[in-house]
C-alpha cells in the first residue's frame, strides 16, 4: 500500500525492519505506532497503525519506506505489511465500532425476525378501509402463510399529524384490531413526524406551543410526500417538551385501539425547514433532529421499525431499508438490495429491515419472476416484509415463496446468533463476503453474494431471466444448502444451475 504525507492510513502491524531516510515510527498509547515525517516544518503525522497488536508478534512482517517523488513534491511512503488475518483491522472495525460507530445495545422482536410482516403499503397504498382490512387479513390467515404483525399503513389518520382515526373509513378501529387479533396476528401501525397546517386544531397547538422546527426567518413551512395540498410543519424532537407531548399522543393511541406497535416513517433531516433551528451542538446541526427522533420513538420498544439514523447503531430496533421500486437494475430497484445491506451493515446499521418483497409498485407490480428473486434475495436477511403477496401470481409462486419463507423461519436462530455477535463486538449480521479474507481480491470486487453472520452464504439470482449464476466462494470448506456438494475455496462456480425454484447458499463447514 502507498500512501502520501497528510494520508492517514489504519494497517494492523508492527514495525521489523530499519526506517529509512527522515521517517520516523512511535509507539502510541493503545499499543500501536504513530508514523511521522521530519520536515522544513518540523515532524507531521502521516498515520496510525498497527492499533492493538502486540510488539512481540513473531508472525507479523511489518516494513516501511519513503522515497521522494518530484510529481507530488513530496514524499512518498510504502507500507508492507503482512500476517494472519485476525491480525487485520479490516477484518475487525472495532476501532470504528468503539471510536465512531457503536452497537446494538440489544435484539428487536423475535417474531418479527422468524415470521413475515405483512403491510397494506404497497398493495393497497392509502386506500384502506374496514373491508380491505379485515379481507387482507383472511386472505393471509387462509394462505396458511406465517405472520409476525400485520400493519396498517398510510391513510387512517383524519388529516396528517392528527392521530386521530377516520371513522368514515374506520368506524369501529377498535373492534376490527381486536377481530384481526383473533386470526393470530398482532397489529400495528404506521405513523411520521409531521402534521399539516390543514389539520386542525393539532397544528396550531404545536405552533403555539413551539413544538415544531422553524427556520432561521422563524417559519415552519416544509414540504414532505404527503401535503395533500397543505404546508406541513415538522415536530421538533430536539425540544424535550414537543417529543413528550408526540409520546404522550402516540401511547393514547396504543392504549385506546389495543394496537401492539409502530412503523415510524420519515424522519430525514432533509424534511426539516431549511435551513432549521435545531438546539444541539452545532457541529451535529442539522442531524440533531433525526437522532433526537429515533431516540424518542425507540422508546416504544424492540418491535417498532424506523428508517433514518444518526449516530444512533446502538438502538436495538429495526432500520428499514427506504423504499425500493419495483424494478430489476440499479435504479433504485432489485440490484440495490444486497448492497444496500451491505452498506447499512458497515455503518454500523446492523439490524435491517429490508422493504417490501417485489417493491413498492410505484411503476408497476412485480412480475412472477422479480417477486420470487426478491424474495430469495431476502431469506437470509434479517427479516422479511410482504405486501403484495405471492397468491398475486400463480401456484407455483405460491408453493415456492411458502418453501423459503419456511427456509428463513428455519433459520431464524442463526439471525439471532448474528445478532448477539453485532450486541457483544459490533460485527455485522450480514457482512460481504470478502470478511472472510480482506485480502482476498476477488471478494473484494463481489456486490451480489452476502454472509448471514460468518457461516451462512447467499447468492441470490438478481437478473432478469436468468437460471444460473457464477458464484465466488472465499476460503473455507463450503456445503451446497441445495445439493449437499462441499466445495474447497477460493473457488468460482461457473454457471450455477438456478432456475426460477432455487436459491443458491451455502453453508461454511470449518
């Protein structure tokens, strides 16, 4: 590796062989070295490395040189460094799980992990009634299908930020929830931040009050997807007084209709008036609003979902992915779901909810096709989330989304293994598949394989019309969960066979 003065580099390593010309290397207090350079302006930090590892590491080579380089008019330094892989900070963040990123501070809700959310998002949008309620429910019920909740989505409120339920589209709340309850499900639903300026008397007490974000001019206008042709205003969760009185109207609403738990939606900072006065440290600003939300809806326990963050990888709830369109390619659809988790994960974000097999729909419904691939993409992922369901399509989609929504459920404990691992070092649940060897090439350049904790390794289909796939296995003795063949890796599959029924995985031996 190279790297130039003022380039700060984190290599796991210990120095064995002489510095060279105006380099200089010192211990550092955490048991690492500190490599500077003398100059005309006196010594300058280059980099930390070798965090942890002990100096009388036989089985570490460490070696550093410098040479002048007249392109950069600087000095140019080369890093060699070599040792097992448990000796390497790429293979163990802890430094930025400790120093920046943090960790779950537990587990969400189990049955949600083993079992299905079903939500009416995507298949009935904001056109919710008693009637689709009650019919969704016993379509699921009869389908035979698991469930974790059943969650009643977008448009239930009389107007946006009210909290209160439209009794000409729900005249009995209360009974339906309890109805729905006795089909074996729990219920929850979806909520936000905000409250539109034509939804009376709520928003003119939280101006009043001072309870929504406002702008440097004082004003509280913003925009977000559902103004309904009102200004809506954002309640401001960084005022200790608005996020109690949010709770406090939140929990009426749990108490009054029996409902179990919560979709909290939005809460990107993006959606604040521009530019927001926040109270918080202003090197944070304008982040204070997001965390402050989370935190405060984190409150109403493991089985809630969010999906916005800041500094906030130590909730033990889910982060949902934002939502995905139905599509195949990197447009926001199919393709962007394993990297998405990969992303998430190495933020720190461990705990993810993916969102709705085969996509929202706001382009079109999924095919057969894109809604089996999405669903296998998911299995081995923390938990899964239909809306549009596989009785859309045909039998055979039927019996094969039955197969691996079982195929997850079976592997529910491994999730939860991966997930006391994430609470105990910060490791990810679903990492890329180059943790296994970070030095490992090949793995590194791998977007569309994933790891379920360090044993599991799933390769799902994401093309369209495709019935194989080459796949990479890194090192270690690898059993087919299909065909109970063990493959030694490194190694490339070519051509896979994978038709529409399969999901390629398998599982590490050693």
């Amino acid at each position: 590796m190279s790297c130039f003065a003022g380039v700060t580099v984190a290599l796991c390593a210990v120095p064995r062989s002489p510095v060279r010309h105006d380099i200089s290397v010192d211990e550092s207090e955490d048991g690492g070295f500190h490599i500077s350079v003398e100059g005309s302006n006196g010594r300058q930090l280059l980099g930390h490395i070798g965090r942890r590892v002990s100096g009388d590491d036989d089985e570490v080579y460490f070696d550093i040189r410098s040479v002048h380089d007249d392109s950069v008019g600087g000095m140019k330094v080369t890093i060699t460094w070599d040792g097992p892989s448990d000796r390497n900070n790429m293979s163990r963040p802890y430094y930025a799980v400790d120093t920046f990123l943090g960790k779950p501070s537990g587990l969400p809700d189990y049955r949600m992990i083993q079992y299905p959310v079903w939500s009416t998002w995507a298949r009935y949008s904001r056109e919710i009634d008693e009637e689709s309620l009650w019919a969704f429910a016993n379509e699921i019920k009869d389908s035979g299908f698991p469930n974790a909740q059943f969650e009643i989505d977008d448009l239930w409120e009389i107007c946006y930020g009210s909290l209160t339920v439209n009794e000409n589209k729900l005249p009995d709340l209360k009974q339906l929830v309890q109805d729905i309850k006795s089909l074996g499900f729990r219920v929850t639903i979806w909520v936000h931040p905000f409250i539109n300026r034509d939804c009376e008397p709520w928003y003119s007490e939280a101006l009043d009050k001072g309870y929504l974000v406002l702008n440097e001019e004082g004003n509280p206008d913003t925009s977000w997807w559902n103004n309904n042709g009102s200004i809506p205003g954002y309640i401001d969760f960084t005022n200790a007084e608005a996020a109690n009185w949010y709770s406090s109207r939140i929990q009426s609403l749990i108490d009054t209709y029996d409902i179990d738990s919560l979709k909290f939606d939005a809460g990107e900072s993006s959606w604040s008036p521009q530019i927001p006065v926040q109270s918080g440290d202003i090197d944070l600003h304008p982040g204070h609003i997001v965390q402050s939300y989370v935190r405060t809806v984190a409150e109403f326990g493991p089985m809630i979902e969010i999906r916005s963050g800041m500094r906030t990888q130590d909730l033990p709830v889910f982060v949902r992915m934002v939502d995905k369109d139905t599509l195949w390619d990197f447009d926001n659809g199919l393709a962007t779901l394993v990297t998405t988790l990969l992303a998430m994960n190495l933020n720190g974000y461990t705990l993810v909810l993916p969102d709705m097999i085969g996509g929202n729909g706001y382009n079109a419904k999924p095919s057969k096709e894109l809604f089996v691939r999405w669903l296998q993409a998911n299995v081995f992922m923390p938990t899964l989330q239909y809306s549009f369901v596989p009785w859309d399509h045909d039998d055979e989609a039927v019996e094969i989304c039955r197969r691996y929504t079982e195929l997850h459920a079976a592997y529910a404990d491994e999730i939860v293994a991966a997930m006391e691992a994430s609470v105990e070092k910060g490791t990810p649940v679903n990492p890329p598949i180059w943790w296994l060897d970070p030095t490992d090439e090949k793995a590194l350049a791998v977007w569309d394989e994933f790891l379920l904790g360090e044993r599991i390794l799933a390769a799902p289909v994401l093309e369209e019309g495709a019935t194989s796939r080459d796949i990479y296995l890194p090192v270690g003795e690898w059993r087919d969960g299909n065909t109970g063949e063990v493959y030694s890796g490194p190694i490339t599959i070519h051509d896979y066979p994978a038709p529409l029924d399969v999901l390629p995985y398998f599982e590490l031996q050693n």
